[in-house]
C-alpha cells in the first residue's frame, strides 16, 4: 500500500475529500448546499423585508429596523452565494443574522410575543449552514443560552414576560427539534463520508494495475501530463523511460502464465525497490509491455538523471527470478531470466 499511495501522488482521504476532480460526491454537495443556502436567502430576504414593512405600519419602529436590516444582510449574503462557486464563503454573515434573528426574537418576544414561534426553524437552519461539529457546537452554545435566558432567576435579559408553562414547553420542544437536526446531520455526513470513501477507493481502482499494484496507463498519462507543464514552467526536464519484458510470451509458454504473473509482479517491485521516491514505475499494457517507468526530476537536475535512474533500474531485469521457490519442479530450470529492454527520452514540456 506504501507504494501504491507514492505512486498514486499521495491519495488520501483529507485529499480526496476535499478535490472535486477526484470526489464528485463534493461536486455533488457543494452545488447542493449553495442552492439550498442560495433559496434560504432569497426567500428569507423577501419575507424579512415584508415583515419589516408591515411592523414599521403598526407602529413596532425598533422591530421594523431589526426586520429589516436582517433582510437586508441575507439579501447581501445571496449575492455573495451567487458570486461565489463554493457556499463557504457565505456561511458566516448567514449565521450571524440567523443568530442575531433568534436572541433578538426571543429577548423581545417580537409582536405580542409570538416571535417564539419562529424560533424553532432557527437551530436546524443553523446547524444546515455551519454544518459538522462546529455546527452542532454552535447549535449546543444556542439551546444552553437560550436555557439561561429563559430560566435563570431574575435575569434582566429579558424585555418580555413569558408565563412559566410557555417556557417550559417551548424549550422542551426547541431541544426535540434540536436533537432531530443533529440526528439527520450526523446521518448526513456519515453518509456523506462512505461516499467519499468509495469515490477514493473507485479513484485508485481506475488508475491501479490490479496484478502489480502500479498505476496503469490512464494514471500514467496524467502524471506526464503535470510533469509536462511543470517541466513547461520551471524550464527543468524530466525523462521517461520505456521499457518491456523480452521473451514474456516464452515465459508464459515454458512455465505457464501464473509463473508469468509472478515474474511481472516481481519484476515491477525490484524496479521500484531501485528508484527514488519521487520517481515512478507504471503499467503500461497487458501481458506485453508492463513496466514503462517515468523519471520526475528534482529541480535543478540535467536531463541526465534519466540515464542514471536507467542504469539503477537494469540490474531488476538482468537477476534470476524464482516466483514459486516453495514448488519448484526439478527440471524446469533454476528459475527464469526475464530480459528488460527500453529506451529514454528527456522533455522539458509541450
């Protein structure tokens, strides 16, 4: 696995995880949350500023003035979401004024005190837009302050009076509504992280040779293609050795294609076993042509280091290979001699 996560450029989870290029499961997510981020604030403005509207007619100026400046921050936060290709960016003002909305709503009770009634779709919008642990930290920071202001003897929080029944059965229902959002929220990113999961194992599958373990062609012409506009930039080569297994058909022949399996697999750990870290040994094609090897140079080198990486990576073709030495048969010989032979070429990109 050491070898394969090097070849494969260090595909981890973190990475996978957040690189829409590998996981279009966070494509997928990323367009989902800006949409629904994107609709809350629209529609949240709208109704915001309507609400605003009527309470300056009735004569309620403090509240009109919180309406609306609300309506206006999530108008403000609409166009950031549509500016931006990633909702982040959006989350904080959007959970400023949900926040803001809810202590306001329920110091002051709102217009004849029914702002309580809009305070339960506060805490799972909440915790939609911050999303994750912190989310559920803020949510937790929320219902713990909310218990505070509405139960801690002479408070002078409060610019409202609530009868003792309404306190208690608004925060018992406010702490089920809670609870039911952290649930779907831990669902959904559960379920969020085995696609993730599968997303990376399908990445490495589609870019692995499954016999030898190495990445195969389509990885192959990735890698050349970033070292070949890396080369392009920096105006420091890279070479590309390929090479083939002589005289494979005849090993398969004389001692049968499991023997040549295992010599294709061996072969391609003693060339990695001879190369740098930063180096690379690949698959090419089937049975024939197994192990190209691709040369990522260090900055600074000469073309040269091809020729070098190429006389380390000979001695794997020119060693007697036993690939069953726990069934070997006399008379079938001491063990095969794979022959490698290749060529070199040096780039500095397109």
């Amino acid at each position: 696995m050491g070898a394969h996560d090097r070849n494969l450029q260090r595909i981890t989870p973190e990475r996978v995880a957040c690189n829409p290029d590998i996981n279009p499961v966070l494509g997928i997510e990323n367009r989902r949350r800006r949409m629904v981020i994107a609709s809350f604030c629209l529609v949240g403005a709208l109704f915001l500023l309507a609400f605003g509207v009527n309470a300056l007619v009735e004569g309620y100026r403090s509240l009109a003035l919180v309406l609306v400046g609300s309506g206006l921050g999530l108008a403000a936060s609409w166009f950031l979401v549509r500016g931006s290709a990633n909702c982040s960016r959006a989350t904080a003002p959007v959970s400023a004024v949900i926040l803001f909305l809810y202590f306001v709503l329920l110091v002051t009770g709102g217009v004849e005190n029914t702002g309580l009634y809009w305070c339960f779709a506060f805490t799972p919008l909440l915790q939609y837009v911050i999303g994750g642990v912190r989310g559920s930290v803020v949510v937790a920071l929320v219902v713990v302050a909310t218990a505070l202001i509405l139960f801690l003897p002479g408070t002078p929080l409060l610019a409202t009076e609530y009868a003792w029944v309404v306190r208690t059965r608004f925060f018992g229902a406010l702490v089920a509504v809670t609870l039911m959002a952290l649930v779907y929220e831990y669902s959904r990113h559960d379920s969020y992280r085995q696609l993730t999961d599968l997303s990376r194992r399908m990445y490495e599958d589609a870019r692995t040779d499954p016999l030898t373990d190495l990445p195969n062609r389509r990885a192959m012409e990735e890698i050349l293609e970033l070292e070949s506009y890396r080369a392009a930039r920096s105006g420091r080569p890279f070479s590309v050795i390929l090479a083939d297994l002589d005289y494979f058909k005849a090993i398969n022949d004389d001692h049968g294609h499991e023997t040549g399996d295992r010599v294709l697999i061996e072969t391609a750990a003693r060339l990695q076993a001879r190369l740098r870290q930063q180096d690379m040994v690949a698959r090419l094609g089937g049975r024939g042509v197994p192990d190209p090897v691709a040369g990522h140079r260090r900055p600074g080198r000469s073309a040269g280091g091809g020729e070098t990486a190429s006389r380390r990576c000979r001695p794997a073709g020119q060693q007697r290979l036993h690939p069953d030495p726990d069934h070997h048969e006399p008379g079938r010989g001491d063990g095969v001699w794979p022959a490698v032979a290749g060529g070199i070429s040096a780039s500095r990109g397109p």
